[in-house]
C-alpha cells in the first residue's frame, strides 16, 4: 500500500483514518478540504486544485482523504494502489457531524482548514448527506468494484468494522 483513497460520506471518520494510517505507515497525508478551500472556507481555484492534485497524484505514495470534484475523485479512484470506502449508515453520519460540531466550538475538527468556520462546515456536511444518496448508491459500487479490480478494496460498512480496521490493517502497514 503505497497509494490510499480514503473517501465517503461527511463524518465518518475519514480524516482519523487517515491521520492513524499516515502516522503507521509513514506515508504524507493530504486532506483534500485543506487543499481544495482557502482558510476562510471559501473554495480556491478549480484549476489550481486539480493541478495540485494531480501533482500529488503523481508522486510516489500518499495517502488523499476526501473528495474533491468528480474529475479528481475519478483520477484518484484510478491512481491509488488501496481504496478505503467508508459507508457507514446515515445515522451515524449525521450525529458524528453534529459531534464533530459540538467539539469543533473548542478544537478545529481534523482535517479542516485553519480558520475555516465550523458552523459553515456542519452546515454544508448536512447538506451533502442529504444529497449523497444520488451519489453514493449501488450503481457507485459496481462502477467501484470495476476500478478495484487490480486494487485492495475495503468497504467500512460499520462502526465496529471501522475499528477493525484500524486495529488490524494500519498495524500491518507499520514500517
């Protein structure tokens, strides 16, 4: 595993994932929120990000958590080496977006772009869930088992699955 995806719905615990991977395997980590938005929240230039993106896509290894547009997640999707989907249920979604907020009144949440407002976050994450099942459905994860042929896939479809795999597949990507 030298490039990972780690993508899904908002608040499911992606940027955690990631960091703990990152810090396991020694791989950089880049959060596409930080790298796609200005710290004020508002988003930077398509052109300067896909060209960021597709810069960081062609190094070595890394780790991308996140998003991005649908031209960069596809690129992403092609790229990586290991796709972690995490598709956990809407509920838990939704409060770990909400406790993400109550926490993000103290500590910006991770991931998240210094100075980037949490209230305007939670409310755009909340807009998204409403809208993910248009994206994020059976026909997503066919055209994903498709692009995973030659890949290590995971799909996360639980709390205690998400933290398997934290348990056991970041240990095995210790150095």
């Amino acid at each position: 595993m030298k490039k990972i995806a780690v993508f899904g719905k908002p608040g499911g615990g992606k940027s955690t994932l990631s960091k703990n991977l990152s810090l396991t395997s020694g791989l950089k980590l880049y959060a596409l929120d930080s790298i796609q938005y200005h710290q004020n929240g508002d988003k930077l230039d398509s052109k300067i990000f896909l060209d960021t993106h597709n810069e960081i896509l062609t190094s070595q290894s890394w780790i991308i958590e996140g998003f991005g547009t649908v031209e960069s997640f596809n690129n992403l999707l092609d790229s990586a080496d290991t796709l972690v989907y995490i598709d956990l249920p809407y509920y838990v979604h939704y409060w770990w977006v909400t406790k993400r907020f109550l926490k993000g009144i103290f500590k910006t949440p991770e991931g998240w772009p210094k100075g980037c407002s949490v209230l305007k976050g939670t409310i755009q994450s909340y807009k998204v869930l409403k809208i993910c099942p248009q994206f994020w459905n059976n026909d997503f994860m066919n055209e994903l088992e498709k692009k995973s042929a030659n890949k290590n896939l995971y799909v996360i479809k639980s709390v205690m699955e998400l933290n398997e795999f934290i348990n056991t597949e970041i240990s095995i990507t210790k150095k």
